[in-house]
C-alpha cells in the first residue's frame, strides 16, 4: 500500500494556549502532506498547477482521539483512496512515535480550471492517482449535518488568508471558527470535525457568518452572495 509518513514535534507555533495542537494547524499538516505525497507520486506543478489546474478541498472529516501536544513527536501517515472520476479521496492517521491512535481523517479533493473555477476531468488531463483502501477510513462524502442557527456575525476575507489559488485557504476557516465558539476558547477538547466548501471566498469578499450550538455541537455556515462553507465542530462537554 502507497503510504506516505512523516515524523515531526510540535513546535510553538503549532499548538494554541492549552499546548495542543491548533485546528487550523493540523489541517495544514494534512494539506502539506497531500502536495507532498502528491508530488512523489508523479503528479506535481508540472502536471496541474502549471497547466493552469488547481487542486481543491471540497469535503473534510476527521475524529479526534486527543490532539497532541507541544514539544511531542508525532507520526503522520497519509494515503490515496480510489478515483471517483472528479473526486480524489485521501486518508490520515496521526499517532505518536509509540503507537498512540491520535486523529484518523479524510477529505475529498478535485482539480479545477485556474481561469474557469470550473471543475475538470482528470483523466483528460493525465493526471491520475493509484489508490486503495483498507477498510476502516473515514468516509468524507458526506456534508456537515445542520444545526439551528442563533448567532451572526460578518467577516471579511484578508490578505493574510489568500493562498495560491487565489481565495481563503481552507484552513483558515478553523480559525475563523474558533475565534468565535466559546467552547474552543475555554479549552475544551474537540470531538469531531467535519467541512463542505460549497464556492470560494477571495480577498476582501464580505461573509456572513452564521452559528449555533447545541449541547456542545456546534455548526457554522457562511455566506457572500451564495453560500461559500458549511462547518460542523463537536466538542467535550
């Protein structure tokens, strides 16, 4: 089986005040290991990104055992799924260097047209990904389940959270999340997270953010002039 591994510690910058790992930060973990493994697969910038196609996260799952710590070492291992013609399923397992099950994952990846932001066919394009699965991923298909909506607050996208493609990098929606749930805030520990990235939001786009809570779920959606994510966070209670 094609696994791709990586060991690394956490460093200041990686965790938040209580020293476990940030939200936003371990997405980018899981992001960074997918170009990565990407590349060593044969299918780097020279057969998407400098033909004009950009890879993009529609769907993210991932449960979460314990989120590690600073200064622990860490073992992230990531794989490709099988091919849905559009759709790239990708996997990932953090644990500690002995064994410890941290976080399992899962997200739905695609290619799009730079110029069109249309989605493209991969297998037009050459681009293909040898994948398998060994029977106990997390599956990724499916959105976030809504909750009842109480809050509401507007954002707008800046400079900072722009990345290459040219809109908010999915990432930073974790952080734009947890500034706002109060249970992230007061330290308490995060279950579960699950995300849809219905469109794009670019540089100095206006959102309306919407959120509520129950019983320690909480689910996010926002909004410019259609709806752009949807959000699903539990936690401890």
């Amino acid at each position: 089986m094609n696994v791709y591994e990586e060991r690394f510690r956490l460093k200041s910058k990686d965790v938040d005040l209580y020293r476990r790992l940030r939200c936003s930060r371990l997405f980018e973990l899981l992001q960074e290991a997918s170009i990565r493994h990407t590349e060593l697969l044969g299918m780097g910038r020279e057969k998407t990104l400098d033909r004009g196609l950009l890879w993009i996260v529609g769907l993210q799952r991932s449960e979460i055992r314990r989120m590690p710590e600073y200064d622990e070492q860490i073992l992230l291992r990531s794989w490709p799924g099988k091919t849905m013609r559009l759709f790239f399923p990708r996997y990932y397992s953090l644990e500690t260097v002995d064994g410890e099950e941290l976080v399992k994952a899962s997200a739905l990846w695609s290619l799009v047209d730079q110029q069109s932001r249309k989605l493209v066919f991969p297998d037009a394009w050459g681009v293909e990904i040898d994948g398998q699965e060994r029977g106990d991923e997390l599956d990724a298909s499916s959105p976030p389940r809504r909750l009842p909506l109480s809050e509401q607050v507007h954002f707008t996208v800046p400079y900072s959270y722009v990345d290459l493609n040219g809109h908010m990098n999915n990432t930073r929606y974790f952080d734009l999340a947890q500034d706002l749930i109060p249970a992230a805030q007061e330290g308490r520990r995060l279950l579960t997270v699950q995300t849809e990235y219905v469109s794009e939001a670019r540089l100095g786009d206006d959102l309306s953010v919407r959120w509520g809570e129950d019983d320690g779920r909480y689910y996010l959606e926002g909004a410019a002039e259609r709806c752009v994510f949807r959000m699903r966070m539990d936690y401890e209670i």
